[in-house]
C-alpha cells in the first residue's frame, strides 16, 4: 500500500483536496477518523465511514467532530471506569484492542508516534505490546534504504555516503530476517548477501549513534562490545562468549530473537597485530576468533542461570547484523603510501587519486597492513567511511538534528520557566574549537556544559526570566 500525499489511514481524497478547503479540513479528518479508531465500529464499517466523509463540506466534518468528540469522551470514562472497578488490567480487551490495531494498520497504512501512544494509554496497553506494534508499522513505512536513510536524515548530520551503505545493510538485514517481504515472494532469504559491515572514521563522526538510531527504529536487540578490554578465550577478561551470552538477555523474546540481533564491535581496531598502538590479550587468537564466528553460522557460549549455574548454549550467528567499527588511527600513512606508490607506476597522472580524501581511499590492503588477518578482512565486504565533521556540520548538528544535546539543556530551562537565547556567535565559536579538537560531536556536549555550568546550578533559585550568552560567555 502506497502512502499518497492526499491520502488519510489509506484512503485517498485527492478529488477532495482539488477543492481548495480550510486549514482545519485535514487536521480534523484526521482526528475524526482517529475518534473512529478508538471506538468499538469494525474496522470494515469504519473504513465505509470514512470514505463517506470525503463528499462532507468543512462545516459539516465540524458537527460530526463534536458528536465522536463526545462518544470518545463517554467510551473513555467507561473503560477507566471498569478498570477501577473490577481493579484489573482487562488483558483479554486489551489484547483485542491491540488485533484492532493490527487490523487497522493492515487496511488504513501506519498510524503517528503521537496516535500510538494516545492509543495505548487510553486502552492502558502494556508498553512492550505497543512498541512492537510500533516497530511492525516502521517495517512498513521504512520498507527500502532510502525511506530508511530519510529517517536518519533527521538525526544525523552530514555523512552522505557512509549513511546510505549502513542502511542498505540495515534494509538487507531486515529482508534476512523476513521482517520486510521481499517483492519476489518465491525468493529464498538465505540467498541474500550477509551485510556484515566495517564502519571506519574517527572518534565522535557517528558511528555509534547512526547504530542505535536505526536498531532503536525497528527494534532489533542490539549489543555494544568494546574490543579495547576484550580477550581471546582462555585468558581473564570479557570474551565473545560473554557478548552472546548478554545479546540472548538483551532480546525479549529469548535466544530465537536474538539470532537476528546485532552485535557492534566498537574499536575494533584495538585487536589489530602489528600497527595499532593498544594490543588486545591473545592477539591473533582472538582475530582467529572473529573469523571463525563469522565463518561458521553458529557459536557455542556459556549461559548463567539465575540460581548461580553454568550451561553450554549454541546460537546460529547465520542472521546476526554483525558491524565492526574503529577509528583506525594511523590508517592514513599506509594509504597515502599506496597511493604514492600507485602514482609512480600507470597510475601516475590520476588527478582524481590526488583530490580525493585519503580516508575514502581504504581498502581490503590497508587493513591487512595495519594488522588485520587477511581471512577476516575478506570476510568484511562492506566499507562505510565516516568524515570528521566540519564546522557547517557541526552548526547543523546544534540547530537543527533531533536529539541534539542543546534540546536537552532547552528543556532544563523550560522546566524551570526561563528562557535560553543564545547568539549566533555563540553557536559559530563553539563549532570552531569542536572542529579544532577533532574530537567530533562529543565535544559540543562539553562545551555547552562549560558554558552553562554555573547558570544551570543557580537557576532553580534565579528570578531572572531570559538568560543571552555572547561571545564572551563563552570565552
């Protein structure tokens, strides 16, 4: 099912929107047809109703809102009501109003964050049942890497090129695992490519924070794995074992969802041989180790019982999402090197080798120079580089990305009354010494913390309403 511009829960007016009707013509259809939702009609009779209401002038839409206004206010009480009566959950209504859902999603298209939640907490749902009910509607709405990588748009700035190999990764994972159909029903998923994926780029670019974004999206148990501290097995420390062993109780629904997690192994440059400048216990045994997980399809771990006891589980690894990240400092000497080497031979008057940016140009070659086991490089086919950001990116990371840290610090005055104005050479200075300090998006959080830092302590106290910051605020 498409979703149309001129379209409402999957019914289309665009006939109607060729007349030219008042602002408050949609937004109340759409609050109308919600009214609907909520009520106890089948779903079959509602979507009748709806379609009739497009032949309705605004004023008359206006009469029929008051009306399911009222019936939606009356239904809302009784519910409450025989909750508090009987001093129960009602699970069984509850699980029929989450079908209801279902269903309607299945017959109108997705509905908004914002409906969901008003959903669930007039029916009083439990917040597991509504957040799968959520992620199924983002598999339906983010059902192709562009409409995924539209989604990260939002939240990450820059990154053109890393953005859209991590989400074809994502969308493939999400084929895999069946989470998404693909066109070609008789295709077997087995046959798809398996996005195990290399995301390069120095400390603070996004790569972790692109990760989180999208396995929050959809839903996917997702585990962290410092490769700096991890060990091969047979030496003291946290080892692969121990990662399995956390994605099984990270995943709600067991050990079968958590065969189509992911595991993101972060500095995972740390476990190089020769070049990295920190060394891993065990060395190549423990790249020996990666290789033969990625290899194999399954990996035997130790499972703790809760009573204090030990067991010996297998996981197939076959559908796991896989991502390796490090920054890979130093990587840039033995590119260059390439590349200087490459120019001397038939490649010598290769303008674009020149102009192109050193980090654009790793390849397969330079990570086993660093210290990669050659095996295990191969079985990486996927690269996605990440930038140090620029000051025009970190300026839109500040005014304009979700879930920037700066919103945090607005809200804290908000909750407390005051007003926040912050001038733009304030914004200009601090993305200068954030691009200075190469440190990347972590710093704006330093940075805003110094500069606010004796203003937010006093500021439950303050009488004042509007605190300004300047320039010399900040220096």
């Amino acid at each position: 099912m498409n979703n149309r511009p001129n379209s409402f829960y999957g019914i289309d007016f665009s006939d109607k929107m060729k007349v030219q009707q008042p602002k408050s013509w949609k937004n109340k259809l759409k609050k109308l047809s919600f009214y609907l939702l909520c009520s106890d009609l089948p779903v079959s009779k509602a979507k009748k109703t709806i379609d009739s209401i497009k032949k309705l002038s605004d004023a008359k839409i206006t009469k029929l809102l008051a009306t399911y206004q009222g019936q939606h206010q009356q239904f809302t009480k009784l519910w409450k009501s025989l909750s508090e009566e009987h001093n129960l959950h009602l699970y069984k209504a509850q699980q029929d109003q989450i079908k209801r859902l279902e269903t309607w999603v299945g017959n109108f298209g997705p509905l908004s964050n914002a409906e969901v939640r008003e959903y669930a907490q007039l029916f009083d749902l439990e917040k597991r049942e509504v957040d799968n009910l959520q992620h199924k509607i983002n598999y339906w709405v983010y059902h192709s890497p562009a409409k995924i990588k539209k989604y990260l748009d939002e939240y990450v700035v820059g990154q053109e090129g890393a953005k859209k190999m991590v989400c074809w990764a994502f969308y493939n994972h999400l084929l895999r695992t069946g989470k998404v159909k693909p066109q070609n029903r008789s295709l077997k998923l087995k046959d798809l490519p398996k996005s195990n994926i290399l995301l390069l780029g120095p400390s603070g670019s996004g790569k972790t924070y692109t990760i989180n974004i999208l396995a929050k999206l959809f839903g996917l148990p997702l585990i962290k794995a410092d490769c700096a501290s991890l060990v091969s097995s047979g030496y003291v420390g946290k080892n692969l074992s121990d990662i399995f062993s956390q994605l099984v109780k990270a995943s709600p629904g067991g050990q079968r969802e958590a065969e189509k997690g992911i595991i993101f192994f972060d500095e995972w440059d740390k476990i190089a041989e020769s070049f990295g400048t920190h060394k891993s216990v065990g060395g190549t045994e423990l790249q020996t180790e990666f290789l033969s997980l990625i290899q194999k399809g399954e990996y035997t771990y130790t499972s703790r019982h809760a009573h204090g006891g030990y067991e010996k589980r297998t996981i197939r690894t076959d559908d796991i999402l896989f991502i390796f990240g490090g920054a890979f400092s130093g990587i840039e000497d033995i590119t260059t090197k390439r590349l200087d080497n490459n120019r001397i031979g038939f490649n010598g008057n290769n303008e674009e080798a020149d102009k192109a940016p050193v980090l654009k140009s790793v390849n397969h070659e330079d990570l086993i120079q660093y210290g990669l086991l050659p095996e295990l490089v191969n079985r990486i086919s996927y690269v996605a580089i990440f930038d140090s950001l620029r000051k025009a990116e970190i300026l839109e990371i500040m005014r304009k990305s979700k879930e920037s840290v700066l919103d945090e610090f607005k809200a804290y005055f908000k909750a407390h009354n005051k007003r926040l104005i912050i001038k733009n050479e304030v914004y200009e200075g601090i993305a200068e010494r954030v691009e200075a300090s190469g440190k990347g998006a972590r710093q704006i959080n330093n940075l805003l913390l110094e500069l606010f830092r004796d203003v937010i302590f006093d500021l439950p106290d303050s009488t004042e309403k509007t605190f300004t910051f300047s320039k010399e605020d900040l220096n």
